[in-house]
C-alpha cells in the first residue's frame, strides 16, 4: 500500500460556494493553514504519519495562474513532521465565471492538475497519491437537488450530466497527472450507503436504484459503465470509502436508519465493505470517518471492529481515516461547529482555535487501535504462513448473541484479539436433520446455533443427547479448548471437549 500509516488524519478543505452564496474555505476556518506544524506534530503518539488534505482548485487559481504558497506551506510542515501528505485536488469548488457543463471545465481542470503534480514531484520519494475530485456521486446529487448553487437551470437529467462531466474531468485530470509524476497513485473517494425500502411493493425500485446509483462513478472511471466518457480500469486504482452514522436510510422519504437507535434493517458496515471490495476488487480506504459530540468513541469503536471483520472476511483495507481529525464549523451555519474531531478548538479562551483533545474519543481511539492491531498480527501470520494457533475459547451461553448488548458481547468481543471465540446459543427447533448456523457478528467471534428437531427450549435435557454428537467434531477440532459457561444447564455438554480450563461465569445471583 502506498501509504505510511494504517490509521491517518483528514482536514477539512471543503472550499465551495454554499447556500447562501458564502465562499467557503474550510481550511482557513478550522486554523488549519496556519497551524499546519502544530497540527501535524500532534499526530505522531496516534501513529497517524499519512493526512489527506485539500489543494482547493477554486481557492489556488488566481488571475491566470496558480499560487501554490498554501500547498507549500503545509508541505514544509510535513518535512519537518515525517508526514505524507495525499492531495484532494476539487474539493466541490471551482473558479468563479466556469460553468460545470462549459466545454473548457475538463481541459482547464486537467491543467490545474497536472501544475499540482508538477510541482509537488520533488517533495515526493515515494508515489504520491492524489484524489482529483472528491465525491463525484454526492457532489452531482448536491448540485442537482440546488445543495450546491450549480448556476445554471437544473432539469430531470441534471443529475447525470453533472456526474458524466465530473467523470470526464477526473479522467482528463489522472492522465495530466500521470503524465507530470508518472509515479502517481489515484484514490478516487465516494460515499458508501445503504438504502432499504419502506414496506411497501413500489419503494423496492426506489430504493434498489439510489442503492446502485453509488457504484455508477467508480464504474465510469474503469470503464465499466458509460464507456464512451474514456473510463480505464487502471484507473480506478484505490476507492476510497467515506461513511457516517446517516449514510443509511428508508426510500422514499430518506428516513435516516439510526445507528444510535440500533435500528435492526442497518446493513452491517463490514458486510458493505465485503460487498464493495469483491465487486471491484480494489484496495479500500475508509477515507472519512467520524461522529459527533458523545458518540464519537463509540463510533470508533464499531468502525475498527467492522473493519477487522472485513479484513478477516477477505476484503483489502488500506487505513481508517478520522475526518475530520480538528474539529470544524458547519458549511451553511459557521458559529455551528459539530464536535466531531479528535481535537476541538477552544472557542471560550483567549485563543478561540487552540486545539483541545477530547478525551473520551482519545481513550476509544487507543482501544480501537490495540484490538484492530492484533486482529493485524493474526492476518500477517496466516498471510506469511507463520500462523500461531490462537487458543480457542468455546461459550455456552442462554442469551442469545444478537439480544441486548451486555456482558457477554462486551467481554467476549474484547478477548477475541487473543482467542478464537466460538460462541454457542440455545438450540432452536427445525424440523428436518439437526445441524449447527454459523455466522461471524464481530472479529474473530463465530456464533453458532444448533437447529434440532427436539422442541424441548434451552440447554433441556431432551436435547442434550443430541447436540453432544453434533458438537463432538467441534470438541476434536479445538482440543484443550477454554470452556466458558454462562448457563449451568449446558455443563453435561462439556462431554465433548477436552478443556483445558472451564470457566463459570456467573452474571447474576438471587438473593433472599
């Protein structure tokens, strides 16, 4: 992978005009510009030695030319601090007077491009990674539903023809750049989504073409789809994946599915990364990742166990980026600020942009960070066939994986870093020959559920007899197992194993 660190920091360059005609520059906003060496120093306890940063197109073209001394600055700050920089190049602004549609938008884009990659050769040793324009998919959406002011009357077909130029201008802009640093990486970034339908027969249409409407960029720029635009597979060399808590939703009537509210019809995050990697078989980067306020360390913490799942699952992840790592101010409200990064600024104190850690995501971060790294110790063993076998740890559990989250997931979550956790529910009835489900909830846990054609519930007696021989080969594939107990109902199925160690963990007591 081209890049120096899994875990890397995103500042906020967003540089369009917004709603109410303001020209935004996000960078100047957060302080970041100035505060490039401070920002970057703070990065290296968090192991963070690559960023991804914005060049602005609409903000470095000036009268003719180009000013880089913006570009510059930060690239200086990086020398100092040992850090990679990878260059966003349309950040959803362009210059004033350019119509998106105008015939001259992809030659001059490509320029522009071309000048960046340039310029920035020599401050490279390794091949720098470049994104050319950011959110193709939303930004077309944005300027087709009059989020952006797209400065042109907008009809049923806008939305197409804005994605088509984008993608014409991304293409033009791969092969300028390629052509300045024939070194260059591309990371072309979208939003990843889920959208389910409400219920009712006619959403399904509704609901499956927003769904698949997010793949149609990639798609264009390898050539998979609207050949005629000049797509290549080469390409499209490295996606980058852009996801928060409301990326999923209902069709029609985009009802956020909460993630907060642990609404059930979510897609799991690691079941979309799976997905998206064996569609386009490209190496991933969760390239922007963050949420708000309270709820930050607990996003972290989902984000890296879906990651590790997609990892072990097959999928190739390049690195988690927390974007925004300095906190920033809403595009249409300034005074708003959203409480989002790793680092806050100051806003009471005499110095209203000093940066201020929030702890409470700082102690989840550093969690997330150890348990991703030995799920990352497991895959390179198995990858340099110097696997170590993991002590395995089988549970016989009453509750149910999938119920209330509590001690048992918190536990058994935790120590799949160091065991193979195989976690065992009630059996269900199923009429037909029994058989034990499997499935993979989180890292390095498998859940399996005996289906058996006795009716008796629980670890009943009656069943017993038949789970002991359905278990038997899981008892002969995992000798000197640790064996955890949370309902004494299921100790006669110890039977099966050898154990190395039995556990009994007793979760609640009656008391007179």
């Amino acid at each position: 992978m081209p890049f120096r660190s899994y875990w890397q920091a995103g500042f906020e360059g967003a540089d369009h005009i917004n709603a109410q005609g303001v020209a935004l520059s996000m960078n100047d906003a957060t302080g970041h510009l100035t505060r490039a060496a401070e920002d970057y120093a703070a990065l290296s306890p968090w192991a963070m030695a690559t960023v991804r940063e914005s060049a602005g197109w609409r903000i470095t073209e000036r009268d003719g030319g180009y000013d880089f001394s913006h570009i510059r600055a930060r690239m200086l700050a990086a020398k100092a601090h040992d850090i990679q920089i990878c260059w966003t190049l349309l950040h959803y602004g362009w210059p004033a007077g350019l119509p998106l549609l105008d015939a001259a938008f992809v030659p001059r884009f490509a320029r522009f491009c071309g000048a960046v990659a340039r310029y920035l050769a020599p401050w490279y040793d390794e091949p720098p990674v470049y994104s050319p324009i950011n959110e193709i998919s939303f930004t077309s959406w944005a300027l087709a539903v009059g989020y952006f002011p797209a400065g042109e009357p907008l009809h049923e077909a806008s939305g197409t023809l804005f994605k088509h130029q984008l993608v014409r201008a991304a293409l033009a802009a791969c092969a300028a750049i390629s052509q300045a640093d024939p070194r260059a990486r591309f990371l072309h970034c979208d939003p990843l989504i889920f959208v389910t339908p409400d219920g009712e027969a006619q959403s399904q249409h509704h609901a499956d073409t927003q769904h698949e409407a997010q793949f149609e960029a990639w798609e264009m720029l390898a050539g998979l789809r609207a050949p005629e635009l000049g797509g290549q597979p080469q390409i499209l060399d490295m996606i980058g994946v852009n996801y928060y808590h409301d990326n999923q939703w209902q069709a029609p009537g985009q009802q956020r599915l909460y993630w907060h509210l642990g609404d059930r019809r979510r897609r799991p995050f690691h079941v979309m990364l799976s997905d998206l990697h064996q569609r386009f078989q490209r190496p991933l980067l969760v390239a922007e990742t963050s949420h708000v306020g309270s709820g930050r360390g607990a996003w972290i913490t989902a984000v890296a166990s879906d990651v590790a799942q997609a990892q072990l699952n097959g999928a190739e992840i390049a690195g988690i980026c927390l974007y925004p790592i300095v906190d920033r101010p809403d595009w249409d409200h300034g005074a708003h600020w959203h409480r989002s990064g790793l680092w806050e600024p100051r806003h009471a104190g005499p110095d209203p942009l000093a940066r201020t850690l929030c702890l409470p995501y700082a102690h989840a971060l550093r969690r997330a960070q150890h348990t991703l790294s030995l799920f990352h110790l497991q895959l390179s063993s198995c990858q340099t066939g110097k696997e170590q076998p993991m002590k395995t740890l089988i549970v016989f559990s009453h509750l149910r994986w999938d119920f209330v989250y509590q001690r048992p997931q918190h536990l058994l979550s935790r120590l799949a870093g160091y065991y193979q956790v195989i976690f065992i529910e009630e059996p269900v009835y199923e009429a037909g020959p029994p058989g034990l489900h499997r499935s993979a909830p989180a890292p390095g846990v498998t859940v399996i559920c005996p289906h058996t054609d006795v009716a008796a519930p629980g670890f009943h007696d009656e069943q017993i007899a038949g789970l002991l021989p359905l278990l038997g080969a899981l008892g002969d594939e995992h000798p000197d197992a640790v064996v955890w107990f949370y309902t004494p109902m299921a100790l006669p199925l110890l039977a099966a194993f050898t154990p190395s160690l039995v556990i009994y963990d007793c979760m609640a007591c009656l008391r007179r």
